[in-house]
C-alpha cells in the first residue's frame, strides 16, 4: 500500500537553517479518537477525586 506523504520545507526562525518537515496522512486518520481508553478513564476518576487545585 502506498501511503502519501508530503514534504513541506521552511525555514527556521530561531536558528535560520532550512528544515524539512514531513507529513504523514495517515495521522490525520487519528484526529478526534480517543487513543488510550483506559488511560482517560483512570484520569476522569482521578479528576473527580480532588476538591481543590494545589497551589
């Protein structure tokens, strides 16, 4: 399968060399999924718990 890729140069503004930047579309197939399941569930639970931010 191939898989399309795009190449997108620009340059750098803090060092000022040219950099390559490579994108890969199967990425895009990730946005709005929810990765890591159980990891979010946890967090959630976790986040209930606490009464108040620490400071």
């Amino acid at each position: 399968m191939y898989v399309m890729k795009k190449a997108v140069k620009i340059e750098d503004v803090v060092f000022g060399k040219k950099v390559t930047i490579i994108i890969d579309e199967q990425l895009n197939k990730l946005k709005g999924k929810v990765l890591a399941p159980r990891k979010l569930a946890q967090a959630n639970k976790s986040l209930r718990k606490i009464t108040s931010l620490p400071k």
